[in-house]
C-alpha cells in the first residue's frame, strides 16, 4: 500500500485550537502541512539517536522543499536522558541556531522526546510553538496530545515541566513498524486504558482483534485517531487537571507502584496494563464494580501480550503507592471502573488504599 491516506482529529483547548493528523506516509509532508498551517521560517527539529538515523533525513527534506529553514539535534535515546543536562543542551542549541519567538520547534520521536522538545519549546523565549512528530504507539496515542510536558529530576519523574499545546500533531504509522516489540506493545496499555475509560466498543475490538505491529496500517491509524479523540475530550474538559483529566491516570496509581518498584526495568504500559487489572480486581471484590468486568479486562490486556499482574511484593507496591506524587495529604483519588466504559474517581485513605492493593492481588489468567 503505498498511497498515503490520513484522518484528522480536530482538537480545541481553551488556550488553542490544533489537528491531530494520523496516517500513512506523513513524514513525507510534515514540511507543507506546517507551511499551511503554521506562520513561520525557521523549523528546529528535536530528535534522538534512536529515531534521526531513521526519520530525520526525511522530516528535513519535507520542511526544506516547503520553504523552511532547518536545523536539528539529535539526543542520547532514553527516559535517563530526559533530564536537565539533555534540557540545557536543547535550549543552547536552538539559541545557536538563532531561533526567535517565530520559530517552530519539531519533536520528532517517542514521548521522551516529545516531552523534553515541548518543554524546550514552552521555555526558549518563555514559550515558543511546538509541533509534535511522534513515532512510539504511546506518543501517538497519549504523549503528543494534552499539551503536558516535562523532564525528571533525580529525586522523580517528570517533576519540573510546563503546559504547551501543540500546534500540530503528525502522526506517521509507518513508524511504527522499527520500534522494538516490547516499545509497541507497551504502547497498548494506555490503549486498553481509553477502552476501559470511555468506549467499550473500542475495547471489544481490542478484544476481539488485539493490535499487532505488522497489521493494517489504516486500521491502526484508525484505532490511533479513537484514542486521540478519547484523550482529547477529556483533556478538553479539564485541561489543567484539576477534575475530570484525573480519570486518565485509570490504571497509575497502582501502575506507577509498579513501575518504581521496579527500578523501571518494567515499561510504563505493561505496569498500567497490570495495575488496571489489579484496581479492577480489588473494585470487583469490595462490589464497586459490576461483577464480570475484571474478567473482560483481564483477558482483554492478555490478549495483547500484556500482564495482568505484576509479581512484586505487596508491601512494595503499598509503599510505593503511598509515596504517590497525586497524594493529597493522607489520602490519593483512584480511578475505578464501574464497567467498561464507565469510571468513577474514588477518594480513599491511605489505610483504604492498602486494603485495595492486597484485595487486588490475584493469579495470572488465560
Ligand atoms: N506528556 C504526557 O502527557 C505524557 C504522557 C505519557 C507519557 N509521557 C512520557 O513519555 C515517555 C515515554 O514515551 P515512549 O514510550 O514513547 O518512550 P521513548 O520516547 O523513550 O521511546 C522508546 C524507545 O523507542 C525508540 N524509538 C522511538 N520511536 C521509534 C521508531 N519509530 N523506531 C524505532 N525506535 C524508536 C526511542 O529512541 C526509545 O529508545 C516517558 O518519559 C513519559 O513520562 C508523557
Ligand atoms: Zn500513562
């Protein structure tokens, strides 16, 4: 299939309007889809050393034949680059490369990335435009959209960062056919997450048709435009995160026990894909969620090659959990599903949420 073909996602936030745009062969047309969109002369384009021996040469040529001039740094792969040496490298390159406040900058690959170019972006000349190029299924279907940005400090992750909207989103399907495996598949956590969260038909073809990364391009542009979508009206409702944006950490806080108490050898999707399994079990048990929906999930998040649990001890996890940066004094808002497609946000105590996180507990399924 070698003719491109895209759907666009129109996104409005109260601070800007911009399309989400997910396809085949976009790469190849970054250059006049921001010529037509964009007012501006100079392109600065973020990348990594993963991503710019593969992708790079073409976003360039694309921004150059459509008038732009073009500059471009490529940093170390890797959330442990995703810090503040990375960040000041950024920023003195893209003062070297004489950016000023009409200047776009193009993160182009995964969520590190597009995390780190965004920041860069909402910082250089306290905020200049953005447009996101992502290449990870989680980039496309989470990082890219919101407008969150951010970069770890050593004390945590993503604890100094700034909202940016984008201006564009690009996203180019065919990208996704050189991630590792384990990267794709990661990116299928925060897909069940949106089924579960807001579209049950969404998670029954999930279910029925788990993604694969060598499957139809257009279905998964498809089910990559849905998840936008989902993402988009809630972040449209709350964009700085101070009610309903919270339902979208279903699945965190358990998940990001996991992942710390990993050391983060354990990717962020599969940790969501098993905390979210685990929050429904326990749910299910203490009659909160409607009898069944665990099993849906469960075989569901199996169905893609994800766990639906994660074999670190419980008095990690609580631990973990209870260090939680959401924390609000000596209790944490958890995301529990009623039923697919139905969430609801729960206050509970620390004490609670020890209880839940045992209840959880339970046996890997078929
Ligand atoms: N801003 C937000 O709202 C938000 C939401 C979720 C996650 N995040 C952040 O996103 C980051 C994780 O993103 P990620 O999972 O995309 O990780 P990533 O950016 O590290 O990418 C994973 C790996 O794949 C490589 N890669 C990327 N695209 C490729 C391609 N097309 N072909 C081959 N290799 C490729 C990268 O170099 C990297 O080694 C975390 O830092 C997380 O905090 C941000
Ligand atoms: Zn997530």
């Amino acid at each position: 299939m070698n003719e491109s073909w895209h759907e666009v996602v129109p996104v409005h936030t109260a601070s800007r309007d911009y399309d989400v745009v997910v396809g085949t062969h976009l790469l190849d047309e970054v250059g006049h889809r921001m010529r037509s969109t964009l007012d501006a002369d100079a392109a600065f384009v973020v990348s990594d050393t993963n991503v710019a021996p593969l992708y790079l040469n073409r976003v360039e040529s694309s921004l150059r034949e459509a008038g732009f001039s073009v500059a471009s740094t490529a940093v170390k792969a890797g959330e442990s680059h995703k810090n503040l040496a990375t960040f000041g490298s950024i920023l003195e390159d893209m003062a070297t490369a004489s950016l000023t406040r009409d200047s776009v900058v193009v993160a182009l690959g995964g969520g590190v990335v597009g995390d780190m170019a965004g920041f860069a972006a909402a910082s250089y000349m306290r905020g200049i435009r953005v447009v996101q190029v992502p290449t990870t299924l989680l980039s496309m279907v989470d990082s890219s959209v919101g407008g969150k940005t951010a970069i770890d400090l050593s004390r945590g992750k993503n604890l100094v960062g700034a909202f940016l909207q984008p201006s564009l989103v690009i996203a180019d399907v065919g990208c996704l056919s050189t991630l590792a495996p384990y990267v794709f598949v990661d990116g299928i956590g925060e897909v069940v997450k949106h089924g579960v969260l807001a579209d049950e038909e969404l998670f029954d073809e999930l279910a029925a048709h788990p993604l694969t990364q060598d499957g139809d391009p257009i279905q998964l542009a498809h089910v990559i435009a849905r998840n936008v979508a989902i993402k988009r009206d809630v972040v449209g409702a709350d964009e700085k995160e101070h009610g309903v944006r919270q339902t979208l950490n279903l699945g965190h806080t358990i998940g990001h026990a996991f992942e710390a108490a990993s050391g983060y050898a354990l990717g962020h999707g599969h940790c969501v894909a098993a905390g979210l399994c685990h929050v429904v079990r326990a749910s299910e048990r203490l009659g909160w969620s409607d009898p069944g929906t665990s099993n849906r999930i469960e075989r569901c998040v199996a169905a893609q090659g994800l766990p639906t649990t994660c074999d670190i001890p419980l008095d990690d996890v609580i631990a973990q959990a209870s260090h939680d940066k959401k924390r609000h004094g000596a209790s944490v808002n958890i995301v529990v599903p009623i039923r697919i497609g139905n969430v609801v946000m729960r206050r509970v105590s620390l004490p609670e949420l020890a209880n839940l996180i045992r209840k959880g507990a339970g046996s890997p399924r078929p």
